[in-house]
C-alpha cells in the first residue's frame, strides 16, 4: 500500500521518511506523483495549511495522505513568524535568508523563548481523517551554531538537550523534534485505518 507524504521539500521527505521507516508501506512524495500541483498554503493557522494539503493532495491522487505544516512561534515577536515561517524573509527566500532576519529582529533582545510546532493531517481521497500535533520548547540562539538540518535547525536550541538542531545527528533530532513528535502521534491512527 501506498502513503504520499504531500511535499515537494526534499529536506522534508528526507526527515519523514526516516521517521515512518518502520511502517511497512511505499512512502512516497509529491515528486512522485506526474501533475501533482502545489498546494497554496492559505490558511492562517498550521492546521489549517495540513489540512487542505492533505484534503487537495489525496483527492487528486486517490491515496492515503499525510501533510504536514510547521511554524515557529517566538515570544519576544508576539508569535512571529508563526504560520509564516517557511517565507519570514519573503516569497521564494532561503533558509539562510529566514534566519538572518530571525537573528536581526531578535538582536538585543532578553527573551528568547520559541517554541516549534507541528500539525499533521491524515486524509484519505474522501477527506480528513484526523490531525495531531508536535512541539518543542526552545530559544532562538545570537548566532548560528551547527551546521546539521535546515531551515531554522541551527539558531533553534531544544530546552531538552541544550542543544541546536543544527548541532544534532539526525537520530537526536528525530526523538525530541515537533515533526518527529507530530508524526509519532498519527501513526497510531493511520494504522488503525489502515487495518480497519
């Protein structure tokens, strides 16, 4: 049987796939599927964005679905850039672009707070079938540190380890991290389904 995971970030379907290792399904990606569009994501909230990539990309291509959004939500910006991470320094930015501004707009601040959530969406081609959600406790570091993961991994410190994402293997990653967290809680449902 097959699940898509509804991405085309190649950083994303790296990380997912070695969190469902274990399942005995073909994990596939929205590179594999010929005509697959991109979702818009349009919503204001990461659930919102994880359920309409999971609702649109299992109606169009008749599988089982798992999508996912993230966020970064940090205090001492009234929760920005929350849904917008993934375009903080604007459309078509780097990852490299999205922390500079990050570390810019926390230059001279005290609170460092973060917190890194996860929503994921599971639909079959008839719609949602449910969600759950990861997170993780952190600060944004003054200064890149680790050179390990993408995106925000390497000015993001876990409160768990003391340590950045982009200080850790993979493995280390995966136990403490929103996606690894988000995941781990819906596999429990999409095997239910599947076995029902």
């Amino acid at each position: 049987m097959k699940l898509l995971i509804a991405t085309r970030n190649k950083d994303k379907i790296i990380e997912i796939r070695e969190i469902l290792k274990d399942l005995d399904l073909e994990i596939i990606s929205a590179f594999d599927i010929p005509g697959m569009p991109d979702v818009i994501e349009d919503r204001d909230t990461i659930k919102g964005n994880a359920i309409k990539k999971a609702e649109e990309c299992a109606a169009l291509s008749g599988l089982l679905t798992l999508a996912d959004d993230t966020g970064l939500f940090v205090d001492a910006l009234d929760g920005a850039p929350g849904v917008y991470a993934a375009r903080y320094a604007g459309e078509n930015c780097s990852y490299k672009d999205n922390r500079d501004k990050m570390l810019k707009e926390m230059n001279g601040k005290d609170n460092r707070v973060a917190q890194f959530r996860t929503v994921v969406a599971f639909a079959s081609p008839t719609g949602i079938i449910t969600t759950a959600e990861g997170k993780v406790d952190g600060e944004i570091t003054t200064k890149e540190i680790g050179t390990g993961g993408f995106g925000y991994d390497a000015i993001f410190k876990a409160v768990e380890t003391g340590k950045t994402f982009g200080e850790m293997t993979q493995t280390e990653k995966e136990k403490i991290s929103h996606r690894g967290r988000a995941f781990r809680n819906i596999l429990p449902k999409v095997l239910e389904y599947i076995s029902s």
